[in-house]
C-alpha cells in the first residue's frame, strides 16, 4: 500500500496526472475519491478494497467539462478493458486517463487473472433448480435443452425491479438517449418491466461492448446473472468476427448495425 500511495503522490507532484481517482477510506467504507496536488496528505487513506465503482466514467464525465485535464485511476484490468471502448466510441481520447494496475478479477478476457473479487457464491436450491447459478460457465449453460434454457432465464428476469443499477453502473454504459426508457420499447411506470425485453434489449447493445467487469451483477439488487448474458452475447460476437472486446482500439463489428449481418445464423440467436 505505500509503495501505492508514493507511485501516486509521484505522478501528482510530476504532472504526470492532474487528478487520481482511487479510493479513500471514509468512515471505514472504501469511497471513490479524486485526489489532488493540493490534497497530498490525504494519500495516506488511498486504499484498496474488494469494493469497485465505474472509476474510469467518473473520469470520462469530468473530461467532458475540463478535458484539458490528465487523469489518473486506480484500476484492475477491466478498466483498460473499459478505457478502449470509451475511446472507440470517442467518449474520450487515447491517453487522457492513466491505469495504475492492482490485481485483477477472474475473466475469460484477462489470461491468469488471480483477484479474490467475484469469487464464486453460495445459492440456495431454488435458483440452482429453477433459476440459473450465476458462476456458472456458458458452456454448462449450454448443455440445457433450448426450452429448459428459456424457463431459467424467463425465471431469472421476472424478478427485476427495474431499477436501472445494471446500467448506471456500468462504465460502457454513456448513450445520452437510453433505449431501456423509450416508451416505444419499454413500458414505463409498471414493475416488473415487461419479460424478457428489457433484459434482452440491454443485452444487444452489450454485445461487442461489454468489458465482463461484473459491475452490473454487483449492483443487481435481486442477484440475475447478467454476467453470464453478457458474456454469452460477447461470445456470439467473437464466433461470428473474431472480435474480443476492448483489447483493442478497433471498431466492433456492430458499431454500424443493420440487415443481414454476414455470418448471423439461427442458432446464434437461439444460443442464449
């Protein structure tokens, strides 16, 4: 932690960075803080915890009013992983924001990830037998027949509130124009919203954009395994044009979407 705390106030005191967003103890809660040269001895409380906030689109909205500014965050793999789809996305540009690395959570975009954060969880025997565990990989998913598949997640969706914690959270997430508050798409006023759409609505646009950080799966209050829908798209993605999201600054294949995407079968769309 130290050796942290030192690396920060060095990029700080060098201009390096104007500004580094990590996490200061307040209270004994780990709490997103921008810290700066005129705060320096604040660094002491710069922490690391097994809490995690969307660190890289506070620092993408602070950009868009002073983007003059160097940023720094403190981040995990995924957050460069977020950094590149907002950069192709040109909700920032390439280098405005610094990573300073700490351990990484377990995912298929990141090779010997070794972070004790979601780490697989304890769930009763109805969601194991009705709904759908969430740690469970999308090839075990897979070996359900088409129908089983379908009441799992139908069981899994019915229990949204709607709350919109899955798209707040998450740091792709910056269309100005949500398509999960168009009334021509989605109900509004009523809860549950209507099942499957506004899960499957979502799940579209994650596809060739989701960075599998595992914030939305956090903040669901009623625990639906969103991680593994994302996940699942993303794959769908990567079959059809070798694309991996977010290791790169090249354009996904759906930025332009349309009519007979080439290679789009019937069983791609039968696979979630």
């Amino acid at each position: 932690m130290p050796e942290m705390q030192e690396t920060v106030r060095e990029w700080l005191d060098t201009g390096k960075v104007d500004l580094f967003l990590g996490y200061k103890q307040v209270e004994g809660h780990p709490l997103p803080y921008a810290f700066n040269r005129d705060n320096l001895e604040e660094l002491q409380d710069l922490t690391v915890s097994e809490a995690r906030y969307p660190l890289e689109k506070l620092g993408a909205g602070i950009l868009a009013v002073q983007p003059e500014l160097k940023i720094g965050i403190l981040g995990r793999d995924c957050n460069r992983r977020a950094l590149n789809v907002l950069a192709v996305h040109q909700q920032i540009t390439p280098g405005q924001m610094e990573i300073l690395e700490v351990k990484c959570c377990p995912s298929p975009l990141r090779k010997h990830a070794d972070c004790s954060s979601l780490e697989p969880r304890t769930y009763g025997s109805v969601k194991l037998e009705v709904g759908i565990d969430n740690s469970m990989p999308t090839a075990r998913m897979e070996q359900f027949d088409q129908q089983t598949r379908f009441d799992k997640w139908l069981y899994e969706f019915q229990k949204c509130l709607k709350c919109y914690g899955c798209r707040d959270i998450c740091p792709v997430c910056f269309c100005k124009e949500c398509s999960l508050e168009h009334a021509d798409l989605v109900e509004t006023g009523g809860v549950p919203p209507e099942v499957p759409l506004f899960h499957l609505i979502r799940a579209v646009h994650m596809a060739g954009r989701c960075i599998d950080c595992g914030l939305c799966e956090d903040a669901c209050p009623v625990d639906i395994p969103l991680r593994l829908l994302y996940r699942k798209v993303n794959e769908i993605v990567k079959d059809l044009f070798g694309y991996e999201t977010g290791l790169s600054l090249e354009q996904p294949p759906l930025s332009i979407l349309g009519e007979g995407a080439s290679g789009v079968t019937d069983s791609h769309r039968a696979a979630v």
